[in-house]
C-alpha cells in the first residue's frame, strides 16, 4: 500500500485483560498499519503473554517500568514509518481511523499533524458523549465545518486548542521526525505529560488537520487513579502545567496564552479539591498565583474564601 506509513504504538502496563482488544483493533484497519509496536512497561500480570499470541504480526519490546512516556518513546524510536500513531492498550482504534488521516496527508501535505473527535466511553463500551462536543476548540471546529468531515485548523485557533484540547493521544497522527525533534513525551510527569507534548507540537506547527467524526474509544474507568484519589492528580497536574508555563515564554503568543488558561483552570481544580477536604486555606494558596497571571484571578481566590 502506497502513502504514509503508520508506526502504531500501544504502551502497556499489567494490560492483559484489555490489550488484545486494542491490537485487534489496528490489525482490523482500512488502511493497514506499517507496524505495531506493543511497549511492555514492566508488566507483572500476563501481558508477555497475550502480546506473543500475534507472534510477528506485532513487535513486542519489554522494559523496566519508567511511565507511559517512557514507553511511548522508547516505541517511536524503535519505529521505521514515517508517522506515529499512538494507542493506550485500555482504549482501541475504529476501523477507518488510519484510513481518515492517510489519504488526508496524502492530499494535503503541507498539514503539520493531525487529530480528530473520538468517543467517551465506559467499560463496557457503551457511550457516554463525543469528545469535540464537549470542549470549545471541539465545538468551534464542527461549526467551521459546517457539517463536512474534516476541517483545517490555523494557528490563530491554536489559543482555544491549547486551553482545553478535544484531540487525545489515540487520534494523534504526527511525522516520526517531527516527533524526534521535540524530545517526545516529557519524562517524569504522572498527569497530563500527553498535553505537554500536543503543546510543545502545536508551538511547531501553522496548520493541523482535523477529523470531525470520532476515531477512536476513550474508556473512562470509575476506578482509576485519578478518580481515587482526585488530590493527587490535581496536585500532579498542575505540577505539570507550571512547568508548561515556563516553557511557554518561548512559544508563539496564542500558544502561550492557552498553556496560562490551562494553567489557571488547573489552578483553580486543585483549589475545588482541596476546599472538599476542608483544607480552605490551602485552597486560597493554590490559586493564589491567578491574582498576577489572569484577569479572573481575584474571582478565584474569594471563590476559595468562601469556600
């Protein structure tokens, strides 16, 4: 098959139950993948397993557990297509998901990377909502439009995208090149290192190409880390936004000025979780720094105050 060729790569910690569905998932593609490459993170479970089944349909690397960032780029590095495209071994494909964005860059191959809609959805696979609809970016997107397809993002966009992206990892199509270039996923960040990257890409990039139907399942665990301990992940999260922020000095302005909205929100989160704690005055501290970086920073804080 001639046009781009699609380097898969699905990272995967104790994923024995899920990760034979997440293959099956890109072995049943329109347009077929030039590899799949399945990173074991130091599973303990029966992963090693599950991945030898597909023998040499698939190229199965192990590692010592260092984070999904670390696994994904350990795949992209191991790759011989031109374009990345990633999978978490919880999530699966839809079977023109490739197809959608190979025959788009042939066509227009002046697009700096691609991403699209997908699907919200719980354990058994039922819907909970499409993800464009429920994100501003999303929305401007479907209406720009207006009911085809598929539609070009340009970089004026890119403030409301940066703020609260509709696109996820699973619907990211990105050249392995420009991939290298940028470092790959940041290493050492437990919550939102996924944004990172889509942010430090969207700083590089003038246009992105935008499927407007969804590519892919999003499980939404009620059990999972975050969801456990909502605190930690709040904390973790902006951990990471912060040092976004500081990145971002060097972004273009629109870029930047979406990373300090994210920055504000993620702010703000963690204030909700801490006040649920009673921690009221912590709250106060954690949204503190939005009185200097946000016009709406005052609201937070006596938001906080107030309890």
């Amino acid at each position: 098959m001639s046009g781009p060729r699609f380097s898969v790569i699905i990272p995967v910690f104790n994923g024995a139950a899920c990760l034979a569905r997440a293959i099956d998932s890109v072995l049943a593609q329109s347009w077929t993948a030039h590899e799949i490459i399945v990173v074991d993170d130091g599973s303990t479970d029966a992963t090693p397993e599950v991945a030898r089944r597909y023998g040499d349909r698939i190229l199965y690397l192990r590692q010592d557990n260092a984070g999904v960032s670390a696994a994904r780029n350990r795949g992209a590095r191991q790759a011989t297509g031109d374009w990345l495209a990633f999978l978490d071994a919880d999530d699966w494909y839809y079977p023109d998901r490739l197809r959608w964005h190979a025959e788009w860059i042939a066509a227009r191959p002046g697009l700096d990377f691609f991403t699209g809609d997908y699907d919200y959805v719980r354990t058994d696979g039922s819907l909970i909502s499409h993800s464009m609809d429920q994100h501003e970016s999303g929305q401007a997107m479907l209406r720009k439009a207006k009911g085809l397809p598929h539609v070009v993002m340009e970089s004026d966009e890119f403030e409301i995208f940066v703020a609260d992206h509709f696109g996820d990892t699973h619907t990211l199509s990105v050249p392995r090149a420009t991939f290298l270039r940028l470092g790959g996923y940041p290493e050492g960040y437990r919550v939102c290192e996924d944004v990172f990257f889509l942010v430090r890409l969207c700083a590089a990039s003038r246009r992105v190409g935008v499927v407007c139907r969804p590519m892919a399942a999003y499980v939404i665990h009620e059990a999972s880390a975050t969801r456990r301990d909502p605190l930690r992940a709040q904390q973790e999260n902006v951990r990471t936004l912060e040092a976004m922020a500081r990145e971002s000095v060097a972004y273009p302005a629109q870029v930047r000025r979406g990373v300090l909205a994210r920055l504000r929100r993620g702010r703000l989160n963690l204030g909700y979780a801490l006040a649920r704690t009673g921690r009221r005055w912590a709250a106060v501290r954690a949204v503190l720094p939005n009185l200097w970086q946000s016009a709406r920073g005052l609201r937070d804080v006596l938001s906080m105050v107030r309890g």
